[in-house]
C-alpha cells in the first residue's frame, strides 16, 4: 500500500459558543504506519480516532460520532466495502471517504452507489484532498449552519473568492461568469493557460456547479504518466491482457461515471490515444486493453493544456478531428502579469491560507516590498507567487516584510521590469528615450490601475490634470490602442515639451 503525506488546514469559529468547533475524523486502516501518519498530521486541525479494521470500526462509531469517516478498501476480517454496506444498513449517515488502492478503483465505483461521499486513489493529492473535505462537510451541514459558516467563510477570505479561485479583476469577473455559465451546460470545455495559473480549479468549480457536483470529480495528468502505461490509466486493461496485467483494472473513464474526467495537458498524448480519445468523444464508449465488448459510461470532459494546440495540429502531432472536439468551449485562465491588481488579494488570501501550519503568522508588506512584487513579472504565476508567500512564512524572522527579504530572483527582475524594455539599446535620442520612458510608465499605471485616470494619477503621484495632459501629449487614448501607442511613441513628431504652469514633471 503506497504511503502518503497529508496537511489539512480546516477550522470552523462557532459564532454561537465563541469557541472553535473542531472537527472528529475516523480513520481506519490496517497499517500502523497510516494510521500514525494521518493521526499525527491531523490532529493539529481536527480530533481524530483511528480503528485498525472495518470491525472495530462499527463497534467505535457510537460512541466516538466521528464527522467523517476516511475509510480504506482492503483491510482483513471486514473490508473498507463491508465496512460501509452495514454503516449504512444501520442507518448510520456519516460521510465516508474511501481510499483506495491502484489495483482496486473498481470498488471506488460500488462505493459510490452504497453511499460513499467521495474517494481517493492513493497515493493522493494533499491539495485534493483538502478541498475534498471542505466540500464533503459543507454539504453535509443543515443550512442555517451552513449559511452561517458561509458568511463566516467570507469574512475570513479575500473579497473577489469563486470557489477555490480568488480575484476580482475584470479579466477573472469575466472568467467567473464565463465558468457559471458553461457549468450548467453538458458541454466539452477546453481550458488555456500557462503553469501554475489554476487550470484544475477551474475544472474543479466548473464541477462543483453543475448537476454533476454530488458525483466524482477524477483529474489526471497526461504528462505525468509514461506513453506505454496512459491507455491503461485511462481506459483500463483486462487480466491477462499484457505480461504485468495480473489483474483487471477499471480505468479513469469508467472510474468517472456519472462526474467529470479532467484531463491535464492532453497535448501529450499520442496519436493512437488521440484517435480512441476521439472515439469515445463521438460514441461515449470506449474498449478496455484486452476487451473485445465496449463499455458506456456518462462522463463529461474537460481538458487543459499550456501549449498552442493550434500549432500542434500544424505540425501533425495532434489530430484536427480531435481539436475540434475538445474545443467546444474554450476559457483562458490568465496568467498573473495580466492582473496585477489581484495581487494584494492573493497575498492575504496565501497568508491565511498558510497561517496555521506556521503558528498564525500574519506578514504585512511595507509599500516598497508591494511595488516589488507588483513590478514582478511572475513567470511561475500564482503559483510561484504562493511560494514565495511561503518561504516568507517559513523563513522570515520579522512579520513585516522589506524588499531586502524578498527572494533575490524576484527583487532583480522586478528592478528590471521597472525600466522601460526599449531603453537602454543606444539607438533612441534623449528626447525619443524620454517620450519612451513616460509613455510606459503611464500606460503601465492605468493598466494597473483598471484606466481608472484618478487612481492612475495618484498612483503617480501626479494630479489628474497634468496625467490628462500628459496622455493628450503622448497620443495614450484607451486600452486598445496602447500597444500601438507604445510602439508609435518615437515616431511621432516632436511636440512641446513644457508642462502647464505650477505642474511638476513625473518622477
């Protein structure tokens, strides 16, 4: 059985006691070494009880009330399976959560319909899994309660918050919408973007908001998996079918039935998984290895890439049919340069996020640190930007964060990105140079600032007169011509330089 780590970050103010209300998790499982594990790293956010078998299990769950029960499938005397066909029978309605093996998903399925809340394969995701059990307790809640962890939940979290992902820039409110309304539909949706922008987040809430949501959410990693071993993750294989197939094994398609299968850089397939890809597309059936007689199952498909599939089909290495396919609906998740403004939100919303696991550390940046980490490019995206949050958090003798302290990677681009990048090639004037230099500065205050002229002015430290005047000067007219503008700024004729009377020059 293969081992696993796990951090759990959940805890519930009880606005009626004023107390913390902490949750009691059941394990059972036959290793000792499992049990200790997740007792060990749960108990710092829940009580937990352990049961070494589905028997001792039954005899617990009186008295112990468990919350939820995480409960293994092969285990001696009564199994994970058994285990839950008598809970139930007892009229016992703890959620459970099945752990299951590698060679035994099948059983996921039949849990499901016994009454399981959900399941993992091990070894798991630490992040599913945590979103997993908020998912699981918050419906399992009446709902004056769950209304009152709601607002609970909002006054703890960064305003702009859509299920997991956080923002409120204009680009993610449109993203948000666009999830809404593509969630309540059946259709096929492809998501674009770069590493580390959320990609399975937004198939996550796609999910969790359509009729699917009460059925299982199964997410793979087509790049993770070796090409000789994805058409059995996928499809499955019979016993017998190839020289290590010693035994049957239900494959993700038919693990996911009834739910949604997300498929992540699906651009790393090969073209023979494309064409049965492509099959299943069509007829929503597909042949395990080895098996002559195909199986229908109910799934819907959302899959994800960062790269240009477009191009991948111009260079015959991913099918046209097949591209059309998934492209039904097409969202972009935006990478983190094109809404910095989101920034401040996502700071505090990682510094909560990480707060119990280092002893309830809350950072704060002083403005100079802000500006680094707004000037920063982010290659690595959100992601890069949670750990940075993280080394701060682990690192940091002081809670009030300085440039100085930021990772040197970060403070060194970020003084690059400052400058404007034509500057510096010796082929512009000092006049063309600093037409250049104020005509990127200004545009890179209004986008940050959403072209609100105002804010853009104060973020400055000019007054909205001389700003309007500056852009009237330096043809900037609206946010779809800035990229022109920018380009064009040097080969304008030369226009007066002087400002109004009493204005100060831009610093």
């Amino acid at each position: 059985m293969a081992s696993y780590l796990l951090v759990i970050n959940y805890q519930r103010e009880d606005t009626v006691n004023q107390v913390t209300s902490r949750k009691r998790i059941l394990v059972v499982d036959d290793e000792p070494a499992i049990r200790e594990s997740l007792q060990l790293l749960l108990k710092g956010n829940f009580e937990v009880v352990v049961a070494e078998n589905g028997s001792q299990a039954l005899d617990m769950i009186a008295e112990a009330q468990p919350d939820l029960v995480l409960l293994d499938v092969i285990m001696p005397k009564l199994d994970g399976m058994q285990t839950l066909r008598e809970l139930r029978a007892r009229n016992n309605l703890v959620p459970v959560v099945m752990l299951t093996g590698t060679t035994t998903v099948r059983t996921a399925v039949e849990a499901m319909k016994c009454g399981a809340a959900d399941y993992l394969n091990k070894p798991f995701d630490v992040e599913q899994l945590t979103a997993l059990l908020f998912s699981v307790f918050e419906q399992q809640q009446p709902k004056s309660q769950s209304t009152e962890a709601s607002s609970s939940q909002r006054r703890e979290l960064p305003a702009g918050d859509f299920g997991p992902l956080v923002g409120r820039s204009e680009i993610m409110r449109q993203l948000f919408a666009s999830i809404k309304q593509v969630a309540t539909r059946e259709t096929t949706v492809l998501i674009t973007g770069e590493s580390g922008t959320g990609k399975e987040l937004i198939a996550r809430q796609i999910h969790d908001l359509s009729s699917r949501r009460g059925k299982p959410f199964v997410a793979i990693n087509c790049a993770a998996i070796p090409e000789t071993l994805i058409e059995s993750e996928l499809f499955g294989h019979e016993k017998g079918a190839f020289t290590h197939a010693v035994d049957r094994r239900v494959g993700h398609f038919e693990l996911a039935d009834g739910g949604t299968l997300f498929l992540d850089e699906i651009g790393e397939l090969s073209l023979t998984v494309q064409v049965k890809m492509l099959r299943f597309l069509q007829e929503q059936e597909f042949y395990r290895v080895g098996r002559s007689k195909p199986i229908r199952v109910n799934v819907r498909i959302i899959t994800a890439t960062n790269k240009d599939l477009e191009q991948l089909v111009r260079e015959k290495s991913f099918r046209e049919d097949l591209f059309y396919r998934i492209n039904v609906v097409a969202l972009r998740s935006p990478p983190l340069r094109d809404r910095h403004e989101d920034i401040p939100i996502l700071l505090e919303h990682f510094i909560q996020k990480l707060a119990t696991q280092y002893g309830d550390r809350k950072l704060s940046f002083v403005p100079e640190a802000l500006d680094t980490l707004l000037a920063y490019h982010w290659p690595g995206n959100v992601r890069e930007l949670e750990n940075v949050i993280e080394s701060l958090m682990a690192l940091s003798i002081s809670d009030t964060v300085i440039p100085e302290i930021l990772p040197p990677r970060v403070r060194e681009r970020a003084q690059m990105d400052r400058l404007p990048s034509s500057l510096g090639k010796g082929d512009l004037t000092f006049t063309d140079a600093e037409r250049l230099f104020e005509t990127e500065m200004i545009v890179k205050a209004l986008k940050r600032t959403g072209y609100v002229q105002t804010k853009a002015a104060e973020l400055l430290g000019i007054s909205r007169r001389i700003l309007k005047y500056k852009m009237d000067k330096l043809n900037i007219r609206d946010e779809s011509n800035q990229s022109e503008n920018v380009r064009n700024t040097t080969s304008t004729a030369p226009v007066d330089t002087d400002l109004v009377e009493g204005e100060e020059p831009i610093a």
